[in-house]
C-alpha cells in the first residue's frame, strides 16, 4: 500500500473558521419553500405550517447563516408583495424560473423560519428589474427601529423590533444572460456603487456583497470583477463566487479533480481583489463570499421540460438532483477547498438547502431524508470549527483526462483549542487503490484518537431515498497512534473524518 506523510503543526495557521462557511441558502425555486420549508396541513408542520422534521436535520446541519429570497429569483422580486396580511397578497408571475409564486410564505415568515432553525438571514436586494431606491426601502423596512414609512409598515405587519439583517447581496450573477436585468461590468460597478452608499447611510452596520462572476467559465470573468470592484470598492466587504459541478462526461476520476479548479477559482478571485486594492492603495481587504456552491447536473434536463413547456405551476419539482456516492465526494472535495482557504473565504453557502439541489429532500406526504451530500457537510459544520492549519502532504497523484495530474489525497486539518480537538477531513480521490495515511503530529503531544468517521461504497452511483439510506457514514477505530504519529488507511473513493483529541 503507498504511504502519504502528512505533518500538522498547531503553529501553522491558516486562519480561523468564520463559522458563516457553514451558510446555505433557500431561494423561492421549485420545493424549497412550499412544500420543503413550509406546508401547512402536513402532519409535522408548527403553528406557522414549517415543517418540524425539515426544521430538526437544518438544525442538525446548525447553518449559521441563510441566503435568501434568491437566486436568480430576487432579480424580479418585489418584496412589497411579500409582506403583510397573508389574505391580502396576490400571486405573481415568477420569471426566473417560470412559476407562479403565491406570495404565502414572505420576508416576515423566513424570519421567523430562520429564527427557529438558529440561523441568521443573508437577504439580497434586486438589482435587475428594480434599483437603488428599493434597496433602500427594503432595508428601511427591515432595520430602521420605527418612524419612518417603511419602518412602520413593518410595525403595522405586527413585527415591533426590525429585523436587523446584517449581510445584504448587492443582486445576484449580474453578468448572465438568463439574469433579468442583467448588466454590463460598468453598468453594475456604478449600479452598485451608488446603491452601496445610499444602504451604509441607512444603516453602516450592515456588511454587502458584490456580484462577482457567475460562474468561473463566465468570458467576462475575472475583468468583471476587476472592473466592478474598481467602482465599489469603497463600499462593499466581500465579493461573491459561485461554482457548480456534475460528473456530465461520466468520468469520476475527472468529475473529483475539479475542486483543483474550484481552488485556483478562489485563488483567481483573491488575487484580483487583492489587485484593486494595490491600485487604490487601500488599507482595506475584501474577502470572499462562496455563496452558491454545490453539485448540479443530473436535474438539467427535468428543468428545461418544466421551465419551456409546462410553465407557472405553482412549487414544480424543479432541480431535484438525486444525488449519489460520489457526489457526496464531490461536495466533500469541495468543502475542504472552502475550508484550505479560510483565511479569505468567510461566507459560503451551500445551494441549496431543502429539495432543490439539496442535502435535504421531502416527501409531500411523508418524511424528510437525507441526500448523501448531507454527510460531509454535517461532518464539516460539526467538527470543522477551530482554526485551519496549515497541512503539508505528499499525496501520490494519478492522472486524469481534462486536469493532468491531480493529488490522490485531499486534506484539511482544523484545529479547536477550546474543544482541545484536531479533527482532519480527507477525501481519497483515487477510485483504485487504498492509501497508508501517516500524520506527523508531535506538537499535539497527549492527543489520542477519540474516533475514525469513513464514508465508503461499493457503488460511485449509490443513491439515498426516503425509505433506504444506502450511503451514510460509520464510525470505524481504524487509527493508530505512536510516539506523536498516528497511522490510518484512507480507503480508495473515501470521505474521512480523523479526530484526535484529549480524552479525559
Ligand atoms: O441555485 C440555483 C440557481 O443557480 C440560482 O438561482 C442562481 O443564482 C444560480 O445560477
């Protein structure tokens, strides 16, 4: 069996966790909302019609912050009609996706959704069909305490105490041209200038993001983010980055080397970032918000039939991707490249979060399950809290057909001082061999192993339903350690979750 020698070091920082790269998001598409968050009249739903069993595996994934209304969607919302008196709202036309929204779940009960699953909101305003002075009124009416229209509206819905969201999305994928009211890069640097500073004069707590690159094959991209963050420099804190992938070739030793390119993606955008800083010789950083990222590819086809030819259902199965084995390796992948790079990644959302290209899936009768993408994620959000450190790996490599020769092991350690834990998330990428895995962890001194988690399968394509969980993790005592060294087998296709720790 080949050995790889990895060294950790508690001096070796990278950064510590900003517990927001844990986020998700849930966008008004397909089931998220009606039929996944939200159903009144199903057997396990509250008071407010939320689903408890959706609630309680949200609150088990513990997502500290929640995108929200959108997506592509937020680009023709109107948040107006998503307030107040539920009777009162009327339906409209959703574009984006060719549905007919029912305005009975809104602003005012994804707040209250949000506050019973322990996370905060990520709203973004619309800057496709609408502009600054909605912004500006939305935040009005979401932050400002009372005595002002907006404000008082929110008061006459009932909702004393604002909202007080504190991270706002300046629109979203502003570049694409399946965005309503899309722009060009000066169109949307000035735009969202100008909206920047009208909203940090309501409120200058808030934090913004603005609109990078829809995704990292855009043409424009990486001068759009150049040229946008040239006009709004001054006024936002993050820039945002969204990357899909899917195994769309059927190659999985290819479909696992593209978190190689999700890394040089966040790689690309921190440079540029860092480029505009130079130029205007600011003292300020901007850092990344990864906030889409996930697999999507097995639910394209579903979607064009829904979207062209049986447009304006109400909650159509849109972008129900079943996942499998491999994707749940996949997303592990790329979770541990979020986390290689927290020193500037600090918001990154996982899209998205119930029924739509997600962990979690329900059943309109039944109950709610777990995709395979819910383990890694779960692992990562539950052990993955600390500082990240530095690993130095000497991982064999294998070649592969569209990104030359890729590393078998993929890694991550972090670090808790206050749980006084190392826990080392490692995907085995080589789908043929086992690795002998040795970590060199000396300045740990008493640390013992407390627990090997290892998700492994028979079948890359095994899928999860509601009535059958053929892929989920296990706990396996399968390290040994000695003389400041521990040993374990990282099994071949493998997704591991190494915890050493002092045990009292
Ligand atoms: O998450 C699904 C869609 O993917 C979002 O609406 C959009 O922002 C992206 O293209």
């Amino acid at each position: 069996m080949k050995k790889v020698k990895m060294t950790v070091d508690k001096v070796f920082v990278v950064a510590p966790v900003d517990k927001r790269i844990y986020g998700s998001f849930i966008e008004h598409l397909g089931r998220a909302v009606y039929g996944g968050i939200y159903q009144p009249g199903h057997e396990s739903a509250d008071e407010d019609g939320f689903r408890r069993d959706v609630m309680q595996l949200v609150k088990e994934l513990d997502v500290p912050v929640i995108r929200y209304p959108g997506g592509n969607f937020v680009s023709n919302f109107f948040w107006e009609d998503s307030v107040g008196p539920i009777s009162e709202r009327k339906p409209r036309l959703e574009l984006a996706w060719r549905s007919l929204e029912p305005n009975t779940f809104g602003l005012g009960e994804f707040s209250r959704w949000a506050a019973k699953v322990n996370a905060e909101m990520m709203m973004a305003v619309n800057l496709g069909t609408r502009g600054i002075a909605d912004a500006c009124n939305l935040l009005e009416y979401c932050n400002h305490p009372s005595g002002t229209k907006y404000s008082e509206l929110r008061r006459t819905h009932g909702v004393e105490e604002p909202y007080n969201i504190k991270l706002w999305c300046l629109g979203n994928e502003m570049d694409g041209e399946w965005q309503l009211g899309r722009k060009t890069m000066d169109e949307y640097g000035r735009l969202s200038e100008e909206t920047a500073k009208a909203m940090k004069l309501i409120d200058p707590t808030i934090e913004l993001v603005s609109c990078g690159s829809s995704f990292k094959d855009m043409p424009t991209f990486p001068q759009w983010e150049a040229t946008t963050l040239e006009y709004n420099y001054e006024y936002v804190d993050y820039i945002s980055l969204h990357q899909y992938y899917g195994n769309a070739t059927g190659d999985s030793w290819d479909y696992l080397a593209q978190s190689d390119d999700m890394e040089e993606f966040i790689h690309t955008v921190t440079s540029v970032c860092d480029f505009v800083k130079a130029k205007k010789r600011s003292r300020k950083t901007i850092n990344l918000s990864f906030d889409e990222w996930n697999v999507w590819f097995h639910s394209k086809a579903e979607e064009e039939d829904i979207t062209v030819n049986h447009a304006w259902q109400t909650a159509p199965a849109l972008l129900e991707d079943h996942y499998n084995f491999e994707d749940a390796l996949m997303v592990g992948l790329m979770m541990i490249t979020l986390l290689k790079n927290a020193d500037r990644v600090k918001i990154a959302c996982l899209a998205q979060l119930v029924n739509v290209i997600a962990p979690i899936m329900t059943d309109a009768k039944g109950g709610a399950w777990k995709q395979t993408i819910y383990y890694p994620f779960f692992h990562a959000s539950k052990y993955g809290r600390g500082t990240v450190l530095h690993t130095v790996c000497d991982s064999p490599v294998h070649e592969t057909s569209g990104h030359g020769m890729v590393a078998d092991i993929v890694s991550v350690a972090v670090f808790s001082e206050e749980r006084e834990e190392l826990n080392i998330f490692a995907v085995n990428r080589n789908l043929a061999e086992d690795l002998l895995l040795e970590i060199d962890m000396r300045s740990f001194g008493d640390y013992q192993a407390i627990e090997k988690i290892e998700m492994i399968s028979d079948d890359l394509k095994a899928e999860n339903t509601l009535f059958e969980e053929r892929v989920k993790p296990y706990v396996s005592g399968d390290i040994r350690l000695e003389g400041g060294k521990a040993e374990t087998v990282l099994k071949k296709a493998s997704w591991n979750v190494i915890r050493l720790g002092k045990l009292y």
